[in-house]
C-alpha cells in the first residue's frame, strides 16, 4: 500500500497510464511543478513547497501519505 500511494504522490505509475491520470496530485504537479523533472524527491519537495496552492484532494493524500509513513518508524 506505502508503494501505491507513493506512486500517487509523484506521479509515477504501478499499473500505466489510467492510473497516472488519477492520482490525487496530477493536477497540481502539471500545474505547480511542470518544469521539476522527476526523480531523487523533486517532485515531492516541490509539492511541500506549494502547500498553499494545493487542492484539498492532494493535500488528504500527502497527510494519508505522512501518516503511514510516520506507522513504519
């Protein structure tokens, strides 16, 4: 499950295409971080740093994200 909603959150894909478009964060990546390429956490620092400007959806999926995050420490 961690995996699946870090795909999520980066914009990554575990079963292609469909999935990506459905993300929690699509929209804000393409709209607040279009120009951040993906990889070594940019997507996700540019994320943190758009916090603000985040839809209510992609902002329940980073704090579903943190909190299973912080149940694996």
């Amino acid at each position: 499950m961690n995996r699946f909603v870090l795909a999520a959150l980066l914009g990554m894909s575990l079963s292609g295409a469909a999935f990506a478009r459905h993300h929690p964060c699509r929209a804000d990546r393409m709209k607040l971080c279009k120009d951040v390429k993906p990889g070594e956490g940019r997507i996700k620092a540019c994320l943190n740093d758009h916090q603000a400007d985040l839809s209510p959806k992609c902002k329940k999926g980073i704090d579903k994200y943190n909190e299973m995050e912080g149940e694996k420490k």
